[in-house]
C-alpha cells in the first residue's frame, strides 16, 4: 500500500488529529476490519517485562509528581488521577505538561469520552487530540520508565500513570464511570498495574468483573467494550496503572513533526499487532 503523510502543521485548528485522518485518509473504510484474537473479553499478554523495575520506577515519579484529580469545569475529581507521561508540545493552554493528558477544565464533569467532543469547537491540541500527545513528558523523560517507555515500536500518544483512590472515589460505584475509549485504529491501550488491592475491580458492561493483580499486562478493545474501573470499598487503598497509548498504524517523525502510515496500515488489527508483538517487543503473545 502507498505510504501517506500528514504534517501535523497542516492540520486545521478545528481538527483532532484523528477526525483530520478519518477525512484525509477515508481510514474508516478498515474499521470493519476482524481480529484473530478474541475481542469480547481483556486480554491478559504473555511479557518478559522487568516487573520489579517498572513498579519501583513509577513509584519514584509519584513520589516525585503527585497525581493530579481529573480536570473539569467544576474543578477536579480526586478519585480519579494521574500524571501524564506523554504531552502535547503544542497544547492549547499552559497546563503543565506533566499533567496535560488529564481531562479539561472546561468539559463537564465525566464527559471525557472520544465522543464527548461536541462540547468544543476546536479540537487540535485539547485533551481529546490523542495522537497529538506525541512527546514525552519531563517526567517520563527524566524518570527511570524511559528505557521501557522508548523501547515501543509504535508511537506513544496519549498516555499516563493513572491512580484511582478509593476514599477520594465518589457515588459512581454502581451506576457511574461506564465509557468507551478512543477508536483501536487511533489509540491501541497496554495497561499495566502497578500498585493495587483486591478492592478494585475492573468491569466490562455483561461480563464477570475482574481485579487486575500486579504482575500482569493487558489489552482490550477498549472502544467497542464499554468499561469501567472502581473500587468496592472506600478506604485509603490506590490502585496505580500504566496506562499507556500507542498509534498502531503512523510512524511519527519529530524531525518533520509528521505521521506516516506504516506497514500495518489497513492490513493488521491494532490487537493482532499486541499479541504478535508488533507493539512491544516484550509484550506478546497472548495468554488463555
Ligand atoms: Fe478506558
């Protein structure tokens, strides 16, 4: 297939980066597209990742950046938080960018979903421009998460160290915190937990519930699979996650600031290319 680029310069202020793509590239023509993995359920991946390693080095950078409550109109939520290890060189504001990739001051309150863009006219560098957190943070930069960080075969877009805090968790734990992710094509998720307690339980709309025990790392299709994440008991307890982000079908290049597709482009689903290997070089193949 004929490679295609995009200069970020190039795309309109009115754009995210992706609703740009979707109507320069006609990408949506492979959304239909199958994976040979099951789709229905989270995926826990075989890995060879130095686990001990990653747990004490995110806990360095929290100790050091404290999570930040989610951002909205009306201030921000505590019990859902985080610190940013991606960030937008060109983001709209001057939010700090350890911190950018945490909801938006002018949204409101739980509305952060890719389909909750109506509230804004311009979309290019905003919270929801998920390919356009193409950076890494000063924090991830200066932090020990960097060699595995840099080691993704894809690029990272919007990613952080997300914290939910059970005593700062509000009402939702029956009703609420129910979403869907960014399209698969856009953004393909690894999440990996960090710190966490049995009381904390990951929840796919239908299906049995899960806790998510340290030691493992995950994939799903986060878009298609409504899901939520909270914790069954209010107590000081944290559950801290990786939750990282990668375009599974651009190549980006910061010398030019542009996005190439790649060779996966429209022929590999996003998953396919986590199990296989194709995202991390040691996240792989799937587990029963
Ligand atoms: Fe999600």
């Amino acid at each position: 297939m004929k490679k295609q680029k995009i200069y970020f310069k190039d795309i309109p202020d009115k754009f995210a980066t992706w609703t740009f793509i979707e109507k320069a590239l006609y990408i949506k023509k492979f959304y239909g597209m199958r994976s040979e993995v099951n789709c229905n359920d989270i995926i826990s991946l075989e890995h060879r990742l130095d686990m001990k390693k990653l747990v004490e080095a995110t806990i360095k950078v929290i100790s050091k950046y404290p999570p930040e409550g989610w951002k909205h109109k009306n201030g921000n939520s505590l019990g859902y938080a985080g610190v940013s290890l991606t960030m937008n060189p060109f983001f709209k504001d001057d939010t700090d960018p350890n911190y950018q990739s945490l909801g938006d001051k002018n949204n409101p309150h739980a509305r952060y979903s890719y389909n909750d863009m109506s509230f804004h006219k311009n979309l290019k560098n905003t919270f929801f421009d998920c390919t356009g957190f193409r950076k890494l943070t000063p924090c991830a930069e200066e932090s020990d998460l960097k060699p595995f960080l840099t080691k993704f075969k894809r690029p990272l877009i919007r990613s952080r160290i997300a914290a939910v805090i059970a005593n700062w968790h509000d009402d939702r734990k029956e009703t609420g915190g129910w979403h869907q992710d960014e399209i698969i094509f856009e953004n393909v998720r690894i999440n990996i937990p960090i710190v966490t307690d049995e009381s904390f339980i990951f929840e796919i709309k239908g299906q049995p519930q899960h806790h998510l025990p340290v030691g493992n790392a995950y994939t799903f299709e986060s878009h298609l699979l409504t899901h939520r994440v909270f914790p069954t008991i209010s107590n000081n307890k944290q559950r801290i996650h990786l939750v990282l982000g990668m375009s599974p079908w651009f190549d980006y290049d910061p010398e030019e600031d542009s996005l190439t597709t790649n060779e996966f482009y429209g022929e590999m689903h996003p998953l396919d290319m986590v199990v296989n290997g194709y995202v991390h070089p040691d996240i792989g193949k799937k587990r029963d």
